[in-house]
C-alpha cells in the first residue's frame, strides 16, 4: 500500500489533472479506510464520503469520495470560501476473488491478489499545501480527546487552545502544526467541543437564571449621588453570558470620573417582557435608586424598543433621548448594507449630510440641509431621513436648551463675562467680535458650537476655574467636586476631611464655606442628605463653628491669610493712584506701547497676565547685579603670587621693565 501511495503521490505532484487507475491488496472495508486517511495525510488533502453501491452482487463493495471542498455536507449549493466546487474525486471498488474472477482480471493471479480497483481523480481547482488550506480540515478524533482532556482539568475553551498552541510552538515545523485545523483545530470547534463536554457531563443547558440584579457596595454609594437623577445610560450586550447566553444590561450614570455603573441587569433575551421583568426587580428592590428620587430625569438608549418601551411604562415622568454614537453607527450600517443599493462612491457624502442634520444649529439650517438632500439624495434614503427628523425630539437633547437661551439673550450685549441670573453666564467670543456665548451651569450647556457636538468647551471651562461654578460635565478640579470622588471610592466614613484634597496652592479661603460645611457632616450613613450635600443646621452661628477644638488651627490660618490678602490690596490700590501722577513725565515710545497693550485688556484673565509680565521683567532686571565671575579652571593656572580669588586680575599691558 505504501509503495502505490509513493507513486501516486509523485505522479499528482508532476500533474494537478492527474487521473488514473491502481491495483491494491485491499480486502475489507477497514483497510479501505485506512487507505483513505494514508492518502489523505501523504498529500495534504481530505476526502469525504460522497455514496456507496447498495446490496451489490457482483463485487464486495463499491464506495465514492470526494473532496471536501464541494457543496456535499455543506448549508448551500453557491461558492463560498469552503465550497469551491472541486471536481476531485477517489473510487474504491473491491473485486470478489475466485476461480470465475480470475479468469478476466490478471491482477487476481498475484500473490497476494490485488482484487481492488482504485481510481483517483485528481483535478483540485484550489491549493492544497498553503495556511489557508490546512485550516478548513476537519479535526482528527486524537485531538478532540486532548482537549476533551482539557475541559476535564477545569480549563475553558480559551485556556485550553492558549495552552495547546504553546505546545505546538516548541516543535519542529511549528507553522504548518499551527496552520492544520487537524491538529490545531478553530476557536468555532473548541466551543463546540467544550458545549458537547458540558452537555455529557452536566446534562442539557437549562436557563435557572431568569432575571438577577447585581449591586455592588459602591454602587449603593453611586445611587445615592447628585450625578444619578440626571442622565442614565441603559446600555445591553448581546448573550453576553458565555455558558446560559443571557443578555447583560448595564444602567449607568456620568460623573467627573467617567461613566459609574449604577446596577447590572441579567435577564433572558431583550424583549420588552424580559426587560420590564430585570427593570421592575430593580424597581421594588431599590425604589430611590437615582439620587434619592424615585425617577431621573432623562434615560438616554440607543434605537432599541423593547428598551424605550420597557422605561416609559415604568418610569414614565422620565424623558426618552436617543444616543448619537447609536443613531449614526445603525445610519452607516444601513449604507453599507447591500440590500438597500447605495452606491459605494456616494455612502460617505450621505453620512456627512445625515450628520450636518444632527448637528444644525438653528432650524433654518436644518430646512436647508433637507432642501439639500431631497434634491441630490437616493429615494430610499429620502424616506429613512423623513422617518428619523420625527423622531427629532429624541435625540436632539440638547438643540431646546441651546434655542431657549438663545431667545432669552437674543437682546444683550455683552463684551465680557456677565452673570444673568443665578446659573446663566455671558460670555464674549475670544475669536469672533460682537459674538457672545451663554453658558447655563446647571444643565452643563454652552451656545457655541463645540459644545453643541457635546465636547466640554473652553467657556465653560473658564467660568469652572475663576468663578468656582458646579458644572456637571466638568472634570473633578474644584475641592467639592474631589471630595465627592473620594466618598464614591472610599465610603463615607473612610473618606478624609475635605482638607486633605487642597491643593498645592489652593487658598483656604475660597473654599472656607465647604470646609465649615463638611466638617460638621455626621458620619452616620443614615443622615446622609438625599441631594448628597453635607447639610449644617441653619441656626448654626460662626461661634458654634471655633467651638469645634479640631479646628481651632484651621479657621486661625484663614482669618490670617484673610489679614494678608486685604493688606496687599489696600498697598497696591495706593501705590497706584500715587504712580497715576507720573504718567505724563514717560517718554513717547512707552507711552504708545503702555497703551496699546492697555487697550487689548478686556477681561480679567489678561489683566492678571500683564501684571505677571511686568513682575516678571522687573526681577530679571534686578536679578543678577553682579561682576562677572572667573571660572574654577583659571583660578587653578594662576600664580602662587597671584590672588586666588574669584575676581579678575587687571594685567598691565604697557610694562616699563629695563633689560
């Protein structure tokens, strides 16, 4: 046998179209196999079983294979990766041998008689000796029963192929091991290995878990916070539970430090049945579970119904947004989708129509980007836009803030900062002349247009920094803001006092009202206030607050910073009225450039920076008064005679030394 595999394999290595006819000592339907699998091992091929003849009579058996590369135990008759349509066959015929046989078939007479016909059509329209080749083989029996081996230790699929192919790697010809889905096989059969081994041995999947809710210790912590009444994010993944293929859904808050989960849902698919069930479990079982209040006020989704009807019937004061990453990341899908025949040239400029849409400032720009796309845009795409500008109201959240404080302020003009009530900012454009943006620090908006895309802009970050406003989509720089941080990571009771998180040069002073106000915080979890502000007592004088021994040093400090502070401004505003008088003695030249600068002074940041130049120059003027100095390696060549010192010698040129 081995010497006819010899042969044929140097005759189809010579001929991809090799077909032809051997003689074999073949005499059962074991030894037929064992031919099969030598042939296929020798040439890097595999052959499956294609049809047998039935209750022959003539012969003992006669058994057809094919490549495993056709449409036989394959989904679909088309052409896929797998299915190329290979033409290759073997046909296996085993002759019966007795005195009749032998009398028309030569090859009987042997001894021992070659009584079987093999012929090979070899005629492969694919390669059989490359990595992409090995890897559609199937997996031989001896490697399924080492990873069986695997799952029987207590490793998952993912530990046991790491391990496996760390095995491989320290042999000889490591690629093609790596390659062969024989020895090697896919990440696809390995699950499927391991859900076979856990159906043997633990009995068929059955789903226990119907709905479960999952609340950490810090999450309670995160419950009780400002941040949750506001925005909740509810955000599903799909099966994400590897052995009961449950669905994972994770409500979620923004904070300063990012997005803090508020609970973790598991629950049976993503129907509305599923999801009222999960929701209403974390309904009964944490009733205020949004900042102490029994609803919050937006729950934002992406474009799922059973999601946003499941919450309206359960909350339904709460408003319903829907996300932008999800409304844009579902439009592109439907471009790229080849069942709606959108042209490949024309799928980027729809989507950057689709997103000029989203984002329009005003309504008359959003009427002309419509005119734009009615005219120019596919007619299925025209119908999917109309249907999703209905449906505006979800996810332009914050497009009314933006158009209320605009027609509020349409009338004011302001060229610097200016508070308009308790929460609303003017502020002039830095870049734009006679532009003025308004910045509501309660809702976290800006009128410009940076924070219309949803980026925490830099006019809001100013006010954040001078004027010390709470704004909620800020980063944690204010003491308030990381004390709150610390309590959310640390639990009230191990969180320090507010002290601890001052700053390098953050002053006392501004901060004095935090630090009474938490200082007099009981510890106790159950007085906790429900707007999560540490709440004194409105008769509480300032004598109530030295009477506290711990802080007797602190408010002592304050009260001196507080005596510096007014004693350097009272000297500055004198010294200045008194330097006013000498103004008209300056020359001409400084006087032009004094007020040219002078004139570019608007607000109270670039005052603050020209007063820091003028600081600056002046102790670089007086900075350095002295001579030069020599360096150490000329003081080390000088003469005994001659002073050692750091000064310079004066040499005298003109020496009058007689001869």
């Amino acid at each position: 046998m081995k010497k006819s595999l010899t042969a044929v394999n140097n005759k189809v290595s010579e001929n991809l179209d090799y077909s032809g006819i051997i003689a074999n000592n073949i005499d059962d339907n074991e030894s037929a196999k064992k031919f099969i699998h030598l042939f296929t091992t020798v040439t890097n091929t595999s052959y499956i079983f294609n049809f047998e003849l039935q209750n022959p009579t003539k012969v003992i058996f006669h058994k057809y294979f094919i490549c495993h590369h056709t449409s036989k135990k394959k989904s679909t008759n088309q052409i896929t990766e797998r299915n190329t349509g290979c033409l290759s066959s073997i046909d296996i015929l085993l002759k019966k041998n007795n005195k009749n046989t032998r009398k028309n078939d030569d090859y009987l007479k042997y001894s021992p008689p070659l009584n079987a016909s093999i012929k090979i059509v070899w005629t492969h329209n694919h390669v059989i000796d490359s990595c992409d080749a090995l890897k559609f083989f199937r997996t031989k029996s001896e490697a399924n029963n080492v990873f069986l081996e695997y799952f029987k230790n207590g490793l998952s699929p993912s530990e046991a192929k790491h391990l496996h192919e760390n095995k491989l790697l320290v042999q000889e010809n490591l690629c093609n091991l790596l390659a062969n889905a024989n020895i090697n096989p896919t990440m696809r059969h390995v699950y499927y290995l391991h859900d076979e081994w856990r159906k043997d041995n633990f009995g068929p999947d059955m789903n226990l878990i119907q709905t479960a809710i999952v609340v950490t210790p810090d999450m309670k912590i995160a419950q009780d916070m400002k941040f949750s009444r506001e925005i909740i994010f509810i955000d599903s993944g799909s099966s994400s539970v590897d052995t009961t293929n449950n669905t994972i859904t994770n409500k979620l808050s923004p904070s300063k430090a990012g997005a803090i989960p508020l609970a973790i849902m598991i629950h049976e698919g993503q129907t509305e049945e599923s999801y009222i069930g999960a929701l209403s479990l974390l309904q009964n079982n944490f009733p205020n579970c949004f900042g102490g209040m029994e609803s919050p006020l937006v729950f934002m989704t992406d474009d799922s119904a059973a999601e946003i009807n499941s919450l309206s019937k359960l909350w339904p004061k709460a408003k319903q947004f829907l996300c932008h990453f999800h409304m844009c990341q579902a439009e592109w899908r439907w471009l790229h989708d080849s069942k709606n025949g959108i042209n490949l040239n024309n799928r980027l400029p729809l989507m950057k129509m689709k997103l000029q849409a989203m984002y329009s400032m005003s309504e008359e720009e959003f009427k002309n980007i419509d005119s734009h796309i009615k005219n120019k845009a596919p007619t299925n795409f025209i119908k999917r836009f109309k249907k999703n500008s209905k449906r505006q109201e979800q996810h332009s959240q914050t497009k009314r803030l933006y158009d209320k404080l605009c027609s509020k302020m349409i009338d004011f003009n302001i060229s610097d900062l200016k508070q308009m009530n308790e929460s609303t900012y003017a502020i002039s454009s830095m870049t734009t002349k006679n532009v003025t943006y308004f910045i509501d620090t309660e809702n976290g908006a800006c009128t410009c247009k940076m924070r219309h895309a949803g980026s925490f802009c830099k006019h809001q970050a100013w006010i954040h920094k001078h004027i010390k406003e709470q704004i909620p989509n800020s980063h944690a720089v204010t003491l308030k803001e990381r004390h709150e941080l610390a309590m959310l990571a640390l639990g009230i009771e191990k969180c320090p006092k507010p002290t601890f998180f001052l700053g390098l040069k953050e002053s006392i002073l501004s901060n004095l009202e935090i630090i009474c106000e938490t200082l007099k915080q009981p510890v106790n979890n159950s007085e906790y206030c429900e707007n999560n502000e540490c709440i004194t007592n409105e008769t509480t004088t300032s004598n109530e607050i030295l009477n506290v021994p711990q802080d007797i040093d602190t408010y002592t400090q304050i009260r001196h910073t507080d005596d510096i502070i007014n004693s350097n401004i009272s000297v500055v505003q004198s010294e200045w009225s008194r330097l006013q008088n000498m103004i008209p003695t300056l020359p001409e030249p400084i006087l032009d450039k004094l007020g040219y600068r002078l004139k570019n002074i608007t607000n109270y940041s670039q005052f603050a920076s020209f007063m820091y130049s003028l600081s600056i120059k002046s102790s670089n003027i007086n900075k350095r008064r002295g001579q030069i100095k020599v360096q150490p390696t000329s003081l080390g060549h000088r003469k005994k005679s001659i002073t050692r010192g750091s000064r310079t010698v004066v040499l005298n040129l003109f020496c009058t030394t007689t001869p």
